[in-house]
C-alpha cells in the first residue's frame, strides 16, 4: 500500500486543523490564533512532505 491509513489521517487532519483555524480566525484572541497558525503551517507543510514521499514511493512499490 503506497500511502498507509496513518498518513492518509495525518494529512486530513492537518487540512481540518487549517480550514477550522481559517473559518473561526475572528473569534480566537490573538495569542492563540498565532500558535495555532504556526502549529497549523508546520502540520501543513510535513503533510506536503508525506504526499511527495507517497509519491516518490509509488513507482518501487512492486
């Protein structure tokens, strides 16, 4: 299996984690909303990764 069930969550997670953060950015303090952000950038970006990892993966899987 080229992308296991662990990543396949990891990645959804991450992108829900930034769609909710986007669509309530009015009603968190300050403080918060950055931490969030920048925990929700970093998940985003390791996602990336994994996607481009599963990809690279893909054709020696035989």
């Amino acid at each position: 299996m080229p992308m296991s069930d662990s990543v396949l969550t990891f990645i959804i997670v991450s992108f829900v984690l930034a769609l909710i953060l986007i669509l309530k950015k009015d009603s968190l303090p300050a403080k918060i909303k950055r931490f969030l952000a920048i925990i929700t950038l970093v998940l985003i970006v390791i996602s990336f990764i994994l996607v481009l990892i599963s990809f690279f993966n893909l054709g020696q899987s035989s």
